[in-house]
C-alpha cells in the first residue's frame, strides 16, 4: 500500500470494549449472583435539584466501547491520575474522571462490600450489574475544580476560575460523596426509541458499516445542534481533507443528554441533520448521522480529547473541530482546543498534541474555522479564504428568527431542516428545550427496557 | 443615533404585506433571500421598550432585540395594520403591553409553531 493512504485507527487502547451481554440466560443467571440492586437515580444539580445527568449514559458508553478502554467505575488512584496528568492507570490519554457515585444513605442501605456484585436496575428493570473493588469517599466540590482545571494551574488556557455558571462544573460539583469502583456490565440493553433507535451505530457497528459503504477514510462532525447551511459547508469542505483523495465518509455524531434550556431537542437534531442527507445536500452514500450517549461537560479542550477518543473507537480517521469546540462561557481560550491539537497543553499532562504523545490517538484534527454568506462571492465562503465583508449569522439570530415562526431563507437553513424543527416544535409545544422537556426527558430518557 | 426595529418577512408575511405599499421599502441580505422591514422608534420609544422589557436591548446599528416573541408578531401585525413603518407601529404595540405580557410570560413554556404542512 501506498505509504499515503491512510488507514483506520484501531481503537483507543488497542482493542474495542465490549461488555454487553445479549444472551438472557446467561444475564439471568448473573443477575441472581448480585448481592444487592440499586434503581440508577438523575445526578440532581446540588442548588436547584434539577437533572444534570445520569450515570446509565456513562455506562452505555463505556460498556459499548465508545470509551474504550476504560472499563468501569475508576478507582481512586485512576481518578487521580486523570485529574494529574489525563491519564488511565493503563497509560492510555484520557480526559474526565468517570464514576459511578451513591450517597452515604444508599451506601449504608445496599450495605456492599469490595468483592460484591450490585446489579443496576433502570426505569426499574435489571439494566447492568457493576463488580466493586474498591469503595472510596471523594469532594464533589474539589472533583469538579480539578476536573476543569484553573488559571494558576493551567493559565496556557484557562482564563477565568469554574463556578456554577458552567453546566460542567455542576455535574461533578453534583456528584453523592461516595464511589462504587469496578467494571460494568450491561446484563439487559436497552431499546432505544425512535428516532433514536435508528441512529445507534455503536463502534462495533460504526465500524463494521464503514466497511460495508467502502469508507477508508471517514471525517466526523460533531454536533449538538440543528444544522444550519454554515455546518452543511463546514462538513463539505472539511471532507475534502483526508489522504489522496476527499474522505469518502462523513459521520455526525450528535450528542445525546442532559439538555440546557434553549438547546433544540434532541429528536429534532438527529433528524435534522438525516434531512441533509436525506435530501440530497451531502448524498446519503457519503453521510451518516449517529449519536453517543454522553451528558456534556464542556471542557472545550478536554471535551474535544473525549469526542476524539469517541470517534477514533468509531472507526473515524479525522476529526473536525471549530472555534470554542464544546464550549461555554469564556473559561477557556477560545482556541483552547485548538492550542492542544496542534502544540498541546503541558499542564493538562500534554506536551505535545495527543496524537504526538505515547499512548495517545490516532484520529487526524481537522481544525475548521467557519462558514457565513458573502454577498460578493454570492455563496457560502470560508473566513480564512474570502476576502469580503460577509454577512455573519449569530445562533442567536436564528433562533430568533425561528421563535418567531419565520422561516429562516435556504441558504441559512434548508426548508427540510426547518420542517423537522417544526415538527418536533408542534410535539414539544416549543422550539427549544425548555423546563418542562429537560425534566420529562430525563424522566423518561432515550430508552426503554424488557422485562429480563 | 436612530432607532428601529427588523421585521422579518417569509413567504406567509409577504402575502399579508401585499398591498400594503410598503414593498418598496423591503430590504435584502443573503443574496436577496432574506426579506426585512425595518420599524423607526424614537428615542422615546426606545426607552420605554427597555424599561418594560428586561431582556429588551440596544445593538450597535441601533436595533432594539431581544424582546419577547409575542412582541415581534405583534410588530409585523402592526406594520400591516398601520400601513406604516413609523414610530405609530411600535405605539401601536405598547397599546397592547398587557396582552404581550401576559403571552410573553408563557412563552417559556409554549410557543405557537408556525402554520406549515
Ligand atoms: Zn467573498
């Protein structure tokens, strides 16, 4: 093979996770071997008691490979090591702590030791079980300062200290004081619901399907939210990357969890984004929406480590990130995630860009800026590229415009795009996520489960 | 500096501006796709959006945004109403303050979704 093309990475860590057990007698008679059963309760913002999160997204996650290699519930010295230097106690780059946390009370009543086996019950059925092997106390609070980093600490990107502004920060600062460490195991998986259900491309399944399209290389966009024609450009023209000729494949990965108010909802992103392929904007054969489950922290850098190491396990070879990637606030640089892909951020433990550095990735950045009309050129051009004065669109204008029930022109947003807002608009009652959606989403979440 | 505000027009607004006289006034953006009307508000005006709404604010072209979407409908009803683009539209808004209140207070929790398909 020629020496330029470039092949799929092979998952983060060497080999893909996968603990999920489809055979029910087998999970049965595991089920029986749990020493006790826990309901997986919301993470409830530590203030205001609303749902910031729920660990069974983590936990499909992992058990699914789409973190691989982590395993489980870390264990202390894991936790540390990440929080020191972003990495696993097996070498492997790795961003966040993730844990699965239980407050002293459901501690004391499980009454589980090291060594024991407590299954996961979730919507009430037996959903996973989790292997304990160790039982430690944390500081929710000092978690979530260490997690994000700080201007001392960190002052090549951090600009301004966490606090409970940033959704990021809420989720550790929410986090019960005591955690249960060990593997995962999902003994029962759930069905997602539609439209999700259409949208569950697992690595395992990502993989096996770039295969079948004869997609050698593959760019993924990611998103969390309704596309407008400025990421249809922004996905075109990123394609054009890859090795001798434009990739053949481009993924989006739309990140499905917690919502903020204001965000679209979720049923209207994934499908939206079909829409483009559906009607012919990126033909279907070159585009393929997707979805992880992941309740987003906001680590602009660090969260941009994390979608790289989720789409690296998917089989992508490139990645697209913008300006203020999985950003909010002003916490970090804006080029914050740029500064790690192409120099590195030495005080989050990487000297030089996580593909430059042992045990870290192969997925190729692809570091975008952005698209906006311009009326000389009369299309759609790059910043870095046309030399007018363009005619920039703010999301806020948009939703504005869309609030309004005007319908945005096509060349912001595609009337099919905009007839999908509309059509989960007149389910919701709303455009957007509001209060009333982020609570029942929660409540009901992406998914349902069989009895066992 | 003189204040105004953007009406948006789709398709549906342009059928209702129809013989209205204002089509001369419509202005274009992205390549003629997009069609506004912009309201003129006096200094007056302004200050009295500001001090009713607090999410109301003033851009540096001296558009007054953020206000409330029952607001904005109102507005384009307004325009039609009227026939005008001048400050007698937005009076004619703020003669309906209660009403938009009252609807704006709910917007958080339901909007009307535009009448297609
Ligand atoms: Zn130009």
């Amino acid at each position: 093979m020629s020496g330029l093309l470039i092949e799929r990475p092979l998952p983060h860590g060497g080999r893909l996770v996968e603990r999920v057990i489809e055979d029910k007698r087998v999970a049965r008679k595991i089920w029986k071997s749990c020493n006790a059963v826990y309901e997986i309760k919301p993470t409830l913002h530590y203030e205001t008691g609303v749902p910031v999160r729920n660990v069974y997204r983590e936990i499909m996650s992992i058990c699914y490979g789409f973190f691989s290699p982590v395993e489980g519930s870390m264990k202390q010295a894991e936790v540390e090591r990440v929080l020191k230097e972003r990495r696993l106690l097996n070498e492997w780059i790795f961003p966040y702590p993730l844990v699965f946390d239980i407050s002293k009370d459901d501690l004391n009543k499980l009454g589980v030791e090291v060594g024991d086996r407590l299954g996961l019950t979730l919507k009430g059925k037996p959903f996973a079980i989790l292997d304990i092997e160790e039982i430690y106390e944390i500081d929710p609070e000092e978690l979530a300062y260490k997690t994000f980093g700080d201007p001392e600490t960190n002052p090549e990107v951090v600009q301004q200290k966490f606090d409970k502004k940033h959704p990021g920060w809420v989720i550790y600062r929410s986090h019960q004081p005591y955690v249960l460490a060990g593997k995962y195991t999902i003994i029962n998986p759930p069905k997602f619901k539609p439209p999700f259900d259409r949208f569950w491309f697992p690595p395992r399944k990502s993989r096996e399907e770039f295969e079948k399209r004869g997609w050698r290389t593959v760019i993924n966009h990611q998103t969390r939210n309704v596309p407008h024609v400025g990421h249809e450009f922004l996905m075109k023209c990123a394609a054009f990357t890859g090795d001798v000729e434009p990739c053949p494949g481009i993924l989006v990965n739309a990140v499905i969890g917690v919502k903020r108010r204001g965000d679209y909802p979720d049923e209207a992103i994934v499908e939206a984004h079909e829409a483009v392929n559906k009607y012919g904007y990126i033909k279907p054969e070159r585009h393929l929406v997707s979805i992880v489950l992941w309740d987003m922290r906001y680590g602009n850098p660090l969260e941009s480590l994390l979608h790289g190491i989720i789409r690296q396990n998917m089989g992508c070879t490139h990645h697209m990130f913008g300006r203020d990637h999985a950003a909010v606030g002003e916490y970090y640089d804006k080029f914050a995630t740029q500064i790690l892909w192409t120099k590195g951020i030495p005080s989050f433990g990487f000297p030089a860009p996580p593909t430059d550095v042992p045990y870290g990735l192969k997925i190729r950045p692809q570091n975008m800026r952005e698209f906006s009309y311009c009326p000389t050129c009369k299309e759609m051009a790059y910043s870095e590229t046309c030399g007018h004065k363009r005619e920039k669109l703010s999301g806020s204008f948009l939703r504005g415009m869309v609030a309004e029930g005007v319908q945005p022109p096509s060349i912001i947003m595609r009337p099919e795009v905009y007839r999908v807002v509309v059509k989960w608009w007149k389910q919701f009652g709303y455009p957007f996520c509001n209060e009333k959606y982020v609570i029942n989403k929660e409540k009901e979440l992406e998914v349902d489960l069989e009895d066992l | 500096m003189a204040y105004f505000m953007v009406v948006l027009l789709d398709d549906n607004r342009m059928g209702k501006l129809r013989g209205t006289g204002l089509e001369e006034h419509i202005k274009y953006m992205f390549g003629g796709e997009l069609r506004l009307l912009e309201v003129e508000v006096t200094e007056e005006l302004k200050d009295k959006i500001l001090a009713e709404f607090e999410t109301a604010r003033v851009d540096s072209r001296g558009a007054i945004t953020d206000v409330p979407v029952a607001f904005m409908r109102e507005l384009f009803n307004q325009v039609v109403e009227k026939k005008s683009l001048g400050p007698e539209v937005v009076e004619g808004v703020l003669a309906k303050i209660n009403e938009i209140k009252e609807m704006a207070a709910k917007e958080s929790e339901y909007l009307p979704p535009p009448d297609i398909e």
